[in-house]
C-alpha cells in the first residue's frame, strides 16, 4: 500500500484522538477513530465483494490499511445472512463521520475538512481496486457514487451554516506593474478543486456520479499500468445527449481539464467546434478543413457541438459525411492523442452514431444530460443575481419559480433550460430600469434589487 496514503490515515486518526479530547464523540459513543476505521472496512468490503471474487490482494490491502486481520472467510461473510452490507452503509457511515469533521471545523475544534477526507477516502479506494489487477468498472462506479453523495451530502451542510455574510466584499488579489495595479493571473486548478467546481454546478447529478466513476477509472488504470498489470483498451471518447441549455458544454470544457489532471491527455487543450467549422461549401475543402480542426486539438480534447448536423444533410452537394469520414481518420491514425466529444439532442445522436458503423465503434461511452427542475432554474437565477451583486426578493423568486413550473409543464420547443433562467435574468435587468429610470433619487439598494414587478410579466 502506497506510504503516503498510510501516512494521511495516522494524520487522520490524530487528528480524531485531539477531537475525542475536546468532546466530540462517535457513533453510540464509541471513538471517533474505530468509527472512522469501521466505515472505511465497510466500504472496502463493499467493494471487494461487488465483482464476487476476494483476491488475496485485496485482503493483504484491507489488512494493511486498517490493521485489520481478516481472512477471505471474514469479508465473504459480510455478503450473506445478518452482516450482509447493503450499498448505502458505508455512504451514511461517512457521511455521519464527515459531518462531525465539519462540524469541529465550524467551532475551531479540528484544522481537518471534511473535502480531505473525502478525498482521502476516493484516494483509498482508487489504490484498493487497483490491487488486484482487474478492472472492473462497477467498482469504480460504486466508488465514484459514495465519493460524490458523500461530498454533496457535507456541502449541503456548509451552505446551511454558512457564516460567511453575503455582503461581505471579496478582494481581488493583484500585482503592481509599472505603476499600475493589474490582476493576478489565474492559477491553474488542481484536480480536487476542478472536483468542486463541477460540485458547484446546479443540478446534474447523474452527470456529476458519472464524471466522478470515469475519473476514477482512469486513476485505477494508471495504478495499474505502474505495476504491470496489463490492461485492456479503453475509448475516453464520450458522447454527451441531452437538450439545449444543460450544461453540455460546460461540462466538456471542466472533463477536458480533469482529463489533463489526470494524464489522460498530454494536453490542457480544449477546441469547440460545430458543423460550420468542420465543413466546407467546396468539394475537396471539407478534409482539410476537418483535419486542420483536429490536429489544433491534438493531445486534448475536441468538443463537437450538434454533432448529429453532420450526418443530417440529404443534398447531393452536402459534405457533412465527408467530414465524418475525415474525423474517423484521424482518430484512428492518431488513437490516444486526441479524445472527441460528440454532444447534441439524445434522439439525433443516436442516428448520427448508426449512420456510420465507425462512430458507433468508437463512441460507445454516454452521459446523458436531464432537463433542469423548476427550483434549479430558479437557482441558477438567483445565481446570475448574486454574481452582478444584484438581490432578488422573495416574492421576486416565488414568481420566477412559478414562471419556470408553468413552462416546464408546457414545454415547446423553444424551452431552452438553463439559457431561459440567463434570458429571464436579462430581461428582468431591462424592466428593472424601466421601473426605475423615472425615479429622481436612487439609492444603492435600489440599483441593486430585483422585485417582484421586474419579473412579472415576461416572456420568452
């Protein structure tokens, strides 16, 4: 087992022996440290018995992770009778242990967060799978869901607490050049904090487990490459369905520089494209101008947009094919060097996948985008509020909600989901100085409120 991750457990253990000193107890009174220990064995357990097989690795793992002694015979008892482990255990078992760690945190009883057991815990996991050799993608699965519900569950928490005011101003940290104040550049994101932005995001919740299971499948592979293990193909190529306005290119943009963390591309390169830039009018211009596209992603990641708008033409002049047959090329000639995403509605991709047997080939991984809720576009609203330092009042939000559920419950086919909440907040910001254009006198809380009369009325 990897020294690092045993030395982050003892810091972990200590870190729990000073919280029992200040109080802070574990489940029906035991410590904190065998609770911890007890819901990392259970999901280890979980783990090891998902693809029905307990390797003599696996065992030597858990023991010398947990100073455990277990044998083969322990671990397959934990899968029959009244020790049966059920797959939300060790999730609830870490999130009761999680949330004592945020809760000392909040009352200065522990520098520990609660984010670095979570991704201790995913480390863990990742280094257990990769212990016996096989991949089996229902672990990382598994593991990708706890890490998520865990870490959703504790932000949860946060932001139900969260004792930082909303007015409180936010400097920007900046460096003096030739007399002038400039802004810092932008570090790079590291993985766990590319992780937290993609929590972030409202809604996608599907998306996100699916993100956190490939991610980690990438992280089991390399173990497992570093120790020899030899390793079947896989395809990072992705196909991303779902309707306009859910975030798919979003996601695309925060997966290629996860990838990149992750040393699945040499790259921190991210090209989007639609069918206007991969096709030409011309006959012969179509291949060039398709391979140009893919060789300026090269060691990253090309996002192609309507993708299905490639396969769709049906005039004897249209090169859409041409440029299909170009990009399939490419991939082959240069397979590991370039990962594609193909995003569009969910009903269109899959024509656009079976009009050329290669796509299908190639693009066999989905991730599939859902329509947002009412209550999350209302969220998204207030979020487009607070990031130009405007408030909305209550009874502004009780009415963009209604708006949303009565758009949803008559959907057309201009419901565009999340650019609806950024068109609603746009409009709004128009009325808002309509209403307000008139006054003599304005106060800041003027200028920075939305009523209820700002969105009242509008249509999209």
């Amino acid at each position: 087992m990897d020294y690092k991750l045993i030395a982050e457990y003892e810091r972990i253990q200590k870190e729990c022996e000073a919280l029992e000193g200040k109080g802070v107890k574990g489940d029906d009174g035991q410590d904190l440290k065998s609770e911890f220990k007890k819901a990392l064995m259970k999901m280890l357990i979980y783990i090891c018995l998902l693809d029905e097989n307990v390797g003599a690795g696996e065992i030597q793992f858990i023991n010398e992770a947990l100073g455990t002694t277990l044998g083969a015979e322990d671990i397959k008892k934990f899968s029959s009778g009244n020790t049966e482990i059920s797959a939300s255990e060790p999730i609830d078992a870490l999130q009761r242990f999680c949330l004592k760690i945020a809760k000392g945190r909040l009352e200065n009883k522990t520098a520990l967060e609660y984010r670095e057991i979570v991704s201790f815990v995913n480390s863990l996991g990742v280094s257990f799978i990769a212990s016996d050799g096989r991949a089996d993608e229902r672990e990382t699965a598994y593991l990708g869901s706890l890490v998520f519900r865990v870490r959703a569950f504790c932000e949860s928490y946060r932001k139900s607490v969260d004792r930082i005011s909303k007015d409180e101003p936010k400097v920007q940290n900046s460096v003096q050049k030739g007399g002038k104040a400039e802004k810092e550049p932008e570090k790079e994101k590291t993985l766990d904090e590319l992780m937290e932005k993609l929590d972030s995001l409202i809604g996608l919740e599907r998306v996100k487990q699916e993100v956190y299971s490939l991610s980690n499948l990438i992280k089991v592979r390399k173990l497992r490459e570093e120790r020899g293990f030899r390793q079947p193909d896989m395809s990072l190529h992705l196909v991303f369905t779902g309707n306009p306005g859910t975030g798919k290119t979003t996601v695309a943009r925060l997966l290629s520089q996860i990838y990149y963390k992750l040393g699945a591309v040499k790259k921190n390169v991210f090209v989007e494209v639609d069918r206007s830039g991969l096709v030409s009018n011309y006959i012969g211009h179509t291949a060039l101008k398709t391979k140009e596209v893919c060789e300026s992603a090269m060691g990253g990641v090309l996002f192609i947009d309507e993708a299905y708008a490639l396969t769709c033409g049906t005039g004897k002049n249209d090169f859409g094919q041409e440029a299909v047959n170009t990009l399939l090329k490419f991939m082959e000639d240069n397979r590991g060097e370039l990962v594609v995403i193909c995003a569009g509605y969910t009903d269109l991709m899959q024509q656009f996948l079976e009009s050329n047997p290669g796509l299908r080939s190639r693009f066999n991984r989905f991730i599939e985008f859902d329509d947002y809720s009412a209550g999350e576009l209302r969220a998204m609203f207030a979020l487009y509020c607070s990031q130009y330092k405007l408030e909305a009042t209550e009874e502004a939000l009780d009415i963009v909600q209604r708006f949303f559920e009565e758009r949803i419950a008559h959907k057309t086919e201009n419901f565009a989901n999340g650019r609806d909440a950024r068109n609603l907040f746009e409009k709004a910001l128009s009325k808002q100085a309509d209403r307000l254009a008139p006054l003599l006198e304005l106060s800041d809380s003027d200028l920075l409120t939305l009523t209820g009369e700002d969105v009242k009325g509008i249509e999209l």
